[in-house]
C-alpha cells in the first residue's frame, strides 16, 4: 500500500496504526544485508502508534535520512564522527510530517555527511540496489530509495544538494522530489552546502511525494496537469562553467516528451543557459565551513572520499569563490528569464549506464549528477519519476506534470 493508502485506512479504522508499523519493522529488520538502515526505531515507534495518531499521514512509516535530527534517537550524519550523537530537538521537517500521523521507524543509512552521489559509505556499509542487483544505489539518500525500492517502508524523507533525492530514486526505481531551494526548512539537517541545501520527499508513487510536500509546505496538491503546458526536452546536459561542454546528444527523454505531447503538452528541444563564470566554488566554499569544526582537525576520522573532497575545500581563493557567487546570482536570472518552458524534461542520470557497485565515487560523480545538479544549483524545484527528471521553476506545476505523467504511464 502506498502512504495515502495506508492514511486512509487508519483514519477509517480498516487499519491499525500499530499494525502498519510493526510490519514496517520487522521488513525493515529482516533483510540487514541491504544496509539501508543505520538505526531502528522499535520502541518510540510502536508507542507511538499506540497512543494513537492523526491527520493526512495517520501510520504512515517514515523513514528518515540519518542527516536529519530526530529527538532522543541517534542522528549519526551517516559518519564515524557523530557515531554516537543524540539531537535534543527533532528537525522542523521531520515534526510537519509527524504533526500530520506519521510514524518514524529507522534513520536511512547515506553516503557520509551526505557528500557522494553512489550510496557509498565506509562507516556503516554500502547500500545495496533491491532492483537491479550489483549496480550502486545511488546517492547520498542511498537507505531510502533502497528501503522503498525493497518495500519496506511507503515514505521517506531525504536531502538534495546536488541531486541526492532524484539519483537514488532513479538508480532503485522509485520517486524522489527536490523542493524548490528555501521551501522547506533546512533547521536540524547537516548542512553539506547551504546554497543549496533542500530536504524533500521520497517514495513510491508521485502521488506520496505530492501529499507528502503538501504537508511539508502547507500548499495544496495540484490536480494532474499537462494540457496547455510548455515542455523543454533537455537531449543534452547543462553546463555548470564555461568551456564544461553539454555532452552528447541523449535521447533518452524523448519518450517521455512524446506520452507528454499526447496529453495535449507542446514540446520541443531546448538548451540551459552557460554560466558566465565557474560555479564549482560556491559548494565547495559551503561545504568547507560547514566541516570547520572537524576538518582539518579530525581529519583521520572521515573516510577516504569525503576527506579528499574537503581537502580540495581547503584553498580556495576568495576571490574566486565571491567571483562564482557572482556567476551563480546571474546564471540563476538569466535562466528564469530566457528559459520559456513550463516544464523541463531531462533523463536524471547523466550516464545512459548504471554504475557498478563499488565503482569509484570520485571517477563518476560529475558525470552522474550532470542533469540533477543543474537544476540544484538554479533552485528549482526537479522531480525524479525514477530515470524521468521533471524540472520547472514553479513546484505546482511540476508536481502536476509528474501526477499526469504518472497517471498515463500506469495506464499504459
């Protein structure tokens, strides 16, 4: 049963909150050798569900990424470092979906401090991908798309700063949907690049992440929509800098273009705007401070990936990084005005190939979250229907688009 299901059941008393939950957790429990899960929730979870919940998400089981403080349970940031640290005040996201019935049951296991794209970690375990066996999970949110992917839980809620919802969401099958940037409070999540930061939905239906973001904004789920609307088909990646190039020809999308054209959406190609200057540095300058208590200090404590990344943090320029906040300001206005498409339609992986497991997390990052971080960095809301990236600068819009688009393929 997806969350809405689940939701209507309990309200109507056709389910047990109790029941759901304890079902959550037992899958949850019974298959470790996925690691998706760095901690369980058994005893808060099931009192809860006990004392009786309510609302738009009435037992729904949540999943929360471990980069997302919860009260009283370890919040560990998916590191060696916080291995054994325990938040006194639940993270503002996490409450808006508790406020509305649902039930945290584990914190999702992730890339370490949330900074890889394979789900990948040294500490706790490399997530493994329950749909296709042998090729990575993707990440950082890696613990939730492996959950959703193997059934074990109807919703989870995860963080994308550079496409960390929608990567693993593609890789294992299932939906994840980036907010736009400053929609949804980033209060109680470690930060990776403040600039960019965003926290948002993920599970198994469009539907779910629609109901799920209307909680967590306070806005209305838009009726499917795509009649009328002005569809973008990206055939191939966005530069990030000057002289980045856009990649080959990709025609993955078109198919997706074409079930839209006969909704009654008009499609045709276009192309991003270029940054007129790198904007690399503005993540890394993010980054570098929000690791500025540990880092360099700690340095032996962070495991081999994320150590080389922040090393590279380290020596920035200054100028070169207010230089990119420059080029990032202007690229963000010129693409709001010189993009006309309502929607913008893309693959979200930036390799036609999944990734081996194990792969080299630094030889395929760039590549891989090419068509993701595009639109991270713009701030745009983007939604992954698994290897469909819907894009757009008004969340409403893109939501409905995915409804529709979700709509029509299940009745295919």
């Amino acid at each position: 049963m997806n969350a809405a299901a689940i939701a209507a059941g309990v309200r109507s008393g056709e389910l047990r909150a109790e029941d759901v939950v304890a079902d959550a957790l037992e899958r949850l429990a019974a298959q470790p050798q996925l690691n998706a899960v760095i901690t369980l929730c058994e005893q808060s979870a099931l009192e809860r569900a006990r004392a009786g919940v309510r609302g738009r998400l009435a037992g729904v089981p949540l999943l929360v990424k471990d980069l997302i403080d919860t009260a009283g349970i370890r919040t560990t940031y998916a590191s060696s470092i916080h291995r054994d640290h325990v938040p006194a005040r639940t993270a503002p996201a996490v409450a808006a979906l508790e406020a509305e019935g649902a039930v945290v049951v584990g914190k999702a296991n992730a890339d370490e401090f949330a900074w890889g794209v394979c789900g990948q970690n040294e500490h706790w375990g490399d997530m493994a991908n329950p749909r296709r066996p042998g090729r990575i999970a993707g990440g950082s949110s890696g613990g939730n798309a492996t959950a959703l992917a193997a059934d074990m839980v109807p919703l989870a809620l995860g963080t994308d700063t550079g496409g960390s919802v929608r990567l693993p969401a593609a890789a294992c099958g299932v939906v994840g949907l980036k907010p736009p940037l400053g929609a949804v409070p980033v209060e109680g999540v470690f930060p990776l690049a403040a600039s960019f930061d965003t926290v948002g939905p993920m599970a198994r239906t469009a539907e779910d992440c629609a109901l799920a973001y209307s909680v967590l904004t306070g806005t209305p789920v838009p009726p499917p929509r795509v009649e009328g609307l002005r569809v973008g088909v990206l055939v191939a990646y966005p530069a990030l800098a000057p002289g980045d190039g856009a990649g080959a020809r990709d025609e993955r999308a078109l198919a997706d273009a074409e079930r839209l054209r006969a909704l009654g959406a008009r499609v045709e190609e276009i192309v991003l705007p270029v940054p007129d200057g790198d904007t690399w540095p503005v993540f890394y300058a993010d980054a570098a401070a929000s690791h500025r208590a540990t880092f360099p200090s700690r340095r032996d404590e962070y495991g081999a990936v994320v150590r080389a990344k922040l090393e590279r943090a380290q020596d920035l320029d200054p100028a070169a990084v207010a230089g990119a906040r420059d080029a990032l300001r202007a690229w963000r206005a010129a693409a709001a005005r010189e993009v006309g498409a309502d929607v913008v339609l893309s693959p979200t992986l930036g390799l036609a190939e999944l990734p081996q497991a194990g792969v080299d997390e630094l030889a395929v990052r760039v590549a891989l979250s090419a068509y993701t971080r595009a639109f991270s960095y713009l701030g745009w809301p983007a939604i992954a229907l698994g290897e469909t990236q819907l894009a757009g600068r008004d969340a409403a819009v893109v939501l409905g688009a995915a409804l529709a688009l979700e709509r029509a393929t299940a009745l295919r």
